[in-house]
C-alpha cells in the first residue's frame, strides 16, 4: 500500500478546554474532529483549516483517501478503484492548482466501446453512433434525442419524481430500452434499478456532456503522474502542515456528547479523545450505529439510505486487452459492469512499467451476496469471461491481480430521494452529517464530492457553528 499519512501517537484521553483565539471573522478556533479520511472529510477538513480551527481527521483505514486510497499491484503503485478527471472537474482542477499538481495533468482523448451481441463496437463519435447495429435508424435517433434532451434539463428534481424505465421508455421508446438501456441499469445496478429515478441518467448525462471539450466535442480525460497516490500525498501532506493532526487505522466506535458540551470518541482499545465539535463524512448506515444520540427518526434516516457497493478488480498485464477507455456491456451473460482499460488513458511506459492496466468492476447493491463472494470465484468468473469476449486474451498476460471491495460506494438515487434526505445539521448541537450521501444534482465522483462539501459546509456547518458560539 502507499504511505500517505504515517498514523499519528496513541489517542489519548484529552480534556483540555477550547484555546480562546479567533478566526478572521471573529469566531473562535474550537476543537473539530473530521470523521473519515476520504474525499469528504479532507475537504471538510480544508475548510475548517480556512477558517483558522483545530482540525483531527480520523480515518478507519491504515492509509487516507476512502474510495480514492491506492495500492501495490505488481511493481506499480495506482488507484484501487478507477478514477480521471475531466476537463469540466472545475473544482477538482482548482485543488490540484492549490497542491502545484494541475500544471503536471496530461489530457488524452478517449474511445467508447459497446459490447453487445457478442461483438465488440466502437461508438466513440457520431458516424460510429449512426452505424451501431443493435439499433435501426429510428431507435438511434431516439437514443439520441434522449441523451441530447436529458443534457438539456434543469429541473432535476422533476425527474427525481419518476422512475428511471417509466422516463427512459417514454423518451427512448421500448426497442432502445430494452436493447440499450435496460441491460445497461442492470449491469450498473442490478434489480434496484426499478426503483431508481430518472435523475440517475440526468446527472450521468449531464457530466458525460460537460466532459466534452468546446468546439471539436471530443471526450478528455485527464489524470496527475502518479495517480491519487501523488494527490493524496500532496493533500494530507498540506494539511499536516497547516496543522492537522491525522490520525490512520483509527474508526470512530461511538461519538456521545458530554454534559460539558464536549464530545467524548471511542476509537477502540481504549483510546478516547474529546473534541467540541465532530462532522461526520463516513456511510450513513455507520452514523446511524456511532451516534447513539440521534434522534430515532434521524437513524431511520440514515439507515434508509440504500448503497451501490462494488466488486473491482485490477488486472496488470503484459500488453492492452481493447482501445476503448469503457467498454459499456449489453450482454446480459456478462457478470461484470464495464471492461475499463485504464491504460488507454494512463502513459504505460511513464507509470505502468510498460504493462497495462485493466479494471474489471461489478456494482451490486449494499445487501447483495455477491459482495461477499471470494477472491477465488471472482477472480475466476472475470477471467473466463475475458476469454468468452476477446479472442487475444490469455491469462498469461497477466501479471497480477488484485481485488478490491467497498460496500458503501453511492447511494441510489431513488423516488423522491432528496426528500428523504438526513439533516446535515443534527439535533445533537455540534454533530454535524455531511457525505457523499447529500449529493442529489450530480452522480459520484471526486470533483461533486468536493462541490457538495465547500457548498454545504459553507452554507449549513459553519453558519449553524456561528449561531451556535454566538449565544
């Protein structure tokens, strides 16, 4: 595994009273803990850093970065699960700007294959699209039209009120979505997706259109030399200079607030420390089981979130196995979400070692068995397949293979869900809920996480922790 942030001392037990300086605006620096060390709770952290506060990040794992954490595969240090930034990753790009990482990006232009009737097809412009065989020239101009009519939408919350098959028949017509669509919700999905709201293919929608660059409307993507490895290093490593104690290997058991008005933390084997206030970026599901002090109705919140949980792994191999960055997959037959070769975007010969890069990830939901399924069979499952679907592949091509899970990846976004949505600001004063779980205008991914927790912080955390020191 990388080293990110080296873990910190023991946690003691600490007692001593907030330090009375203030901050620019005239509110005082308390103590905050950031539970969660991923892309959430460094932001979180970031902020609170901004505004002049004694800031601890804890995080569970041995290494920082959630979900954007890296690891050893073969000689090569990358991302455990697969991720690239678009040149509309405003957000994202301004932090990498912040970190002196920005100017090092290198930009490619991507292809986009379909696997579908047992044939690979590249669909990757618009004579490709006009060819695409499963359809006829009706149902492509209907595809079409859905995805240039859904680019175009601003009333997101009006979609989050149907059903993503209700909308997407009614716009694409029946032959598309059960060609197209259907098999594509499953495979990302599975049988939640007849509970999914047309707002899922909004906000995919959405961000696939921002991605394309202005005039030749060509797909970039983009990655920093070195991976997440390299942000996160450069991420904590500001951090901890600015002075934020990190803390690794470190969960948060259970958070209960004193009659001081302290909060006391149970990180386990002991180990307890108090803090003044506490935000939360960690699954829902997880606040609703630390935070005994939340209101019933606020738990049943919490833990009415359903999650997409994933199954991924990364194959390091001898040589490419398609020069498409997604192959996107029809065939029901398959049991995997995407194909992604990463190396059609990442230099193999600068951060590969010359090998290259495939991840081969299968999104389930949180309560699916198949997120328990061995390494052995999984392993086995995406081999035979590859064998079934390219007629190059072999398995020794492959160098290494690893496997990566995560239960809680996204929450889905079903009927109505913003309504059904946990307050940020709790009934516990000083509690704050803040995850990836309050995104409702966008799908997940670094840059809208990053969005959603300068937004919300600004406009939820910290006024509520002014109102609240100023009493």
């Amino acid at each position: 595994m990388m080293s990110v942030a080296s873990p910190s001392n023991p946690v003691s037990d600490s007692s001593s009273t907030p330090h009375s300086s203030s901050t620019n605006d005239g509110s005082p620096s308390t103590r905050w803990l950031v539970i969660g060390g991923g892309v959430m709770g460094l932001q979180v952290a970031r902020d609170l850093i901004d505004r002049g506060q004694e800031v601890t990040i804890a995080e569970a794992a041995p290494t920082f970065g959630g979900l954007t954490s890296a690891w050893n595969l073969g000689d090569v240090i990358w991302d455990r699960f697969y991720h690239v930034t678009l040149l509309s990753d405003t957000k994202l790009r301004d932090l990498l700007t912040d970190l002196g990482l920005e100017s090092q990006m290198d930009w490619v232009e991507t292809k986009t294959g379909f696997y579908s009737g047992g044939q690979l097809i590249s669909m990757s412009n618009t004579a490709e699209f006009l060819k695409f065989p499963p359809l006829n020239l009706i149902q492509k101009l209907r595809l079409g039209g859905t995805i240039f009519y859904a680019s175009k939408i601003k009333n997101w919350r009006r979609l989050e009120k149907l059903s993503v098959e209700k909308w997407l028949r009614r716009w694409s017509g029946k032959g598309v979505f059960e060609k197209i669509w259907q098999p594509l919700l499953q495979a990302k999905l599975g049988e939640a997706y007849k509970q999914t709201s047309a707002a899922f293919i909004w906000a995919h929608t959405a961000r696939m259109y921002k991605a394309r660059r202005s005039g030749m409307k060509t797909e970039m993507f983009g990655y920093v030399p070195g991976g997440y490895a390299t942000i996160l290093d450069k991420w904590v490593g500001w951090l901890k200079e600015r002075g934020a104690e990190t803390l690794t290997s470190s969960p948060a058991r259970q958070v209960r607030k004193l009659e001081s008005g302290e909060f006391e933390v149970d990180f386990g084997d002991g180990r307890t420390q108090k803090f003044d206030n506490v935000v939360s970026t960690i699954a829902s599901p997880v606040i609703a089981d630390t935070v005994p002090q939340l209101s019933d109705e606020e738990k049943k919140r919490h833990r009415g979130i359903r999650y997409l949980g994933v199954v991924c792994a990364s194959m390091l191999m001898k040589k490419p196995i398609s020069e498409y960055y997604v192959t996107n997959i029809t065939d029901t037959w398959v049991p995997l979400t995407a194909v992604i070769e990463m190396s059609t975007i990442v230099n193999p010969d600068k951060q590969l070692g010359g090998n290259h890069l495939v991840y081969l990830p299968k999104y389930l939901p949180d309560d699916h068995e198949g997120l328990n399924e061995s390494d052995e069979d999984y392993k086995e499952k995406c081999l035979s397949t590859l064998e079934k679907m390219y007629d190059h592949f072999s398995r020794d091509q492959v160098l290494d293979f690893k496997i990566a899970r995560a239960k809680y990846v996204a929450a889905l976004a079903t009927i109505d869900y913003s309504t059904r949505l946990p307050d940020i600001v709790t009934s516990v004063p000083g509690f704050y809920a803040l995850n990836s779980a309050h995104i409702v205008k966008g799908n997940l991914n670094v840059n809208e996480t990053i969005t959603l927790g300068e937004e919300k912080f600004t406009e939820e955390v910290w006024p509520d922790y002014q109102r609240r020191v100023a009493k």
